[in-house]
C-alpha cells in the first residue's frame, strides 16, 4: 500500500460570503486513515472542477456548525486510488489501486464538510467511474472531472429528461458553460438539431462542438423576438435552459410547440421561491404560461458519472471545454472567476501531481 503523509493541504470555509472573506488554505488537514471501511476508497485527488453549487453553499450554509465545521468546498474531482475498502473487491472489482477514477463527491458529504477541494478524500466506491478511455479520443484527466462531476452529470440527466427524439429541433441555452457545453453534444449524438444560445465571444467554441446553429444572445437582442421570426412557422419541440432566461420561458409559446416542453436547471430553490411559484404553479387562467416549466435538481451519484464517461468512451462527447486552470494556491481566483458567469467549459484546479 502507498505510504500516505499524515497531513494535508486542503481549502476551507472559515466564514461565509464571497470567496476571498470564506476561504482559507490550511496545511495541516488529517489524511483519512487507509485503509478505508466497506465499500470506500480512497482518492488522491490530481484536479477538482469546480461548479456555481460550491459558491451557493459558500454563500448560505453556515460554516460554523459543529457539524460542518469550517468546511472543504467542492464536488467534482478526478484522481488516482490509493486505497479500497474490504468490500470493493466483490462489490466493484474494476476499481482497484493505481486506478484513475473521476466523479462528484455525494451531497451528504459536501454538506457535512466533506468536499473536493483537498489532497485526499474517501468516497464511497458507488459514486465514482473509471476515467474515459484514452481511445475514447484522450479526455485528460483536467476535462474528466467536470465530464464525471456535477456539469457532465446534470447533461446527461437534462438528456435523459428531455427523452429527445431523432430529428427534434431544440435549443439550448447557455451552451458555451461547464452543462451546456456536453449536452448540446449529448443532443447531437441523438439525432436532434441542436440551436445553442450562447454570447458572441463564445461562438467559436460552441460552434467547434459540433451544433446546428450559434443564435448568440447580445448579437441578437432581445434573443426571444429572434426565435419568435426564427421559429413561428416551425417551432421547437423543446428547451433546454442552463442559464435562468426567464424571459425566453414566458415568451415560449411563440416558439415553442403546444406539447414542447421548457426544462432548467436554474431557478429552483437555490435561486429563490418566486419563479418557481411563478413559472411551475400560477395556472394560465391567472397569467401563466402555458408550457410546462420543469424544473430539474441533480443529486450526484455514479450511475450519472458513469453515463456521461459512456457518451465520452462512445464518442458522443467528443470536447469538456476547459476554461482555465488554476494552482491549488489560486482556488479564490478560480473561484472569482466562476462567480463572473461566464466560464467557457470547465474552471478547473490542480491538486496534486
Ligand atoms: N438544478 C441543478 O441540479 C443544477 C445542476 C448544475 C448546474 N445548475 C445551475 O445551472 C447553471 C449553469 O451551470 P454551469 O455549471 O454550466 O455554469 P457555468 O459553467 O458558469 O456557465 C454559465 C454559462 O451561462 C452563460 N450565460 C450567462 N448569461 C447568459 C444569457 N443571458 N444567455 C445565455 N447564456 C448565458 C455563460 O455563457 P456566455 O459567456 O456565452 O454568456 C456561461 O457559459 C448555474 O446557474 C448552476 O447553478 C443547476
């Protein structure tokens, strides 16, 4: 078994706000003590990806619950096993020592201060993948943590969601981000024409992915008057939203397909009660909008890491765009950035070599 150092670098929420005031790095983190129980393993984390969901519970769980004690953000990872519990070898034979896995950290875990942002963690073995394949077109280990992690997970689960069919015409907004940049890949590979809003600087990109058409939002302002002449004659059958464009859902009906339906991942709970009350609940009668608002929450898990690493290994995603990469030291730069809005792909963090 590798020898493992006793103590760790690792970032922590030592008070809640903004980045710069909650986080600070500690040199002095306990390593979990291998080998682990069960059906854990034990991670030596390479990257961690990181995803707005961190700077949410940054912002609003309070850092001081005993409990959750000065936190460690972060879900996404990718890295090598350094240990396995008794229980892995019958219950998930492929992940043995040496292997490179990538994945998110479980919700429970992150909530109870357990993240990714830390040299070394212990997950349950369920919750992880094997890397893609390198003949799979060579992800690197930097694009699989977000492929595994929160934004490869929540594509393949908007996917699954919008059961698309060969030949639907769809949009996708937010296309140029950490979700929008593997679904409209996702969407491609089953046979849908795929329309991706996205800003003008990210056209490029997202045209590189492989889409039916760049509509970008800022060239064609107000984008919903573009796809109201865009699609009246021929609407969509559905949207996708991965940025929170309300204005694009209550104008939808000029668009969108009696039977179409508009699913988001944003602006459910942790972006306020209101369009929620708004959007999923007001009947037509008093003002609603009659398309279906639905309002997808991913709870992570292995079954979605491994699914978004199958489209990688089948070709389907072909690109997990990464923005930038930081050093464990700039994880607050990483961060501000994040919290701009207007990643390209992926922010991703080196952790360890
Ligand atoms: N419900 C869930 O389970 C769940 C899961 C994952 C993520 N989310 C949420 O989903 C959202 C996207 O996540 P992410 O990880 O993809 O974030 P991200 O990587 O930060 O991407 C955000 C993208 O939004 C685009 N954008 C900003 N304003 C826009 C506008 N007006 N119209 C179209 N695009 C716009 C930006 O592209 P441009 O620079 O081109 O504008 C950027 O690429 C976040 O709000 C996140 O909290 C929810």
């Amino acid at each position: 078994m590798t020898t493992l150092p006793s103590k760790m670098k690792g970032w922590t929420v030592t008070s809640n706000g903004e980045p710069k005031k909650a986080l600070t790095l500690k040199h002095d983190l306990p390593v979990p003590k291998p080998p682990p129980t069960g059906s854990d393993i034990l991670v030596k984390i390479l990257y961690a990806a990181i995803n707005p969901v961190d700077l949410h519970f940054m912002n609003v769980l309070p850092s001081w619950l005993p409990i959750r004690y000065h936190p460690t953000p972060g879900f996404d990872f990718s890295g090598e096993i350094v240990a396995v519990g008794p229980s892995v070898k019958d219950s998930h034979p492929e992940l043995k020592i040496g292997e490179k896995v990538c994945g998110a950290m479980a919700t429970k875990q992150v909530t109870f201060g357990k993240g990714a942002l830390v040299e070394y963690v212990t997950v349950p073995a369920e919750m992880v993948s094997l890397v893609p394949r390198e003949t799979s077109g060579g992800l690197s280990l930097e694009q699989a943590a977000g492929l595994a992690g929160i934004a490869g997970q929540t594509a393949s689960f908007m996917a699954e969601q919008g059961r698309v069919e060969k030949g639907w015409r769809v949009v996708v907004i937010g296309a140029s981000g950490g979700v929008g940049s593997l679904l409209v890949q996702i969407l491609k590979s089953k046979g849908a024409v795929v329309y991706a809003i996205c800003s003008e600087g990210n056209k490029t990109l997202v045209e590189g992915l492989g889409v039916d058409e760049v509509i970008p939002y800022d060239t064609h302002a107000p984008v919903e008057k573009y796809l109201e002449e865009k699609f009246k004659d021929q609407q969509l059958d559905l949207i996708f939203d991965c940025a929170g464009n309300e204005v694009i859902y209550t104008n939808s009906p000029k668009y969108l397909k009696q039977g179409g339906r508009f699913l988001t991942i944003v602006g459910g709970r942790s972006q306020g009660i209101v369009p929620f009350i708004l959007y999923k609940m007001r009947p037509v009668i008093l003002g609603g909008t009659p398309r279906p608002f639905e309002l997808l929450a991913l709870m992570p898990g292995g079954a979605l890491a491994r699914k978004a690493v199958e489209y990688a290994n089948e070709g389907a995603i072909k690109e997990a765009p990464v923005d930038s990469e930081y050093a464990m030291e700039d994880a607050v730069k990483a961060y501000e950035k994040l919290a701009g809005k207007h990643a390209k792909g992926k922010i991703v963090i080196k952790v360890g070599a």
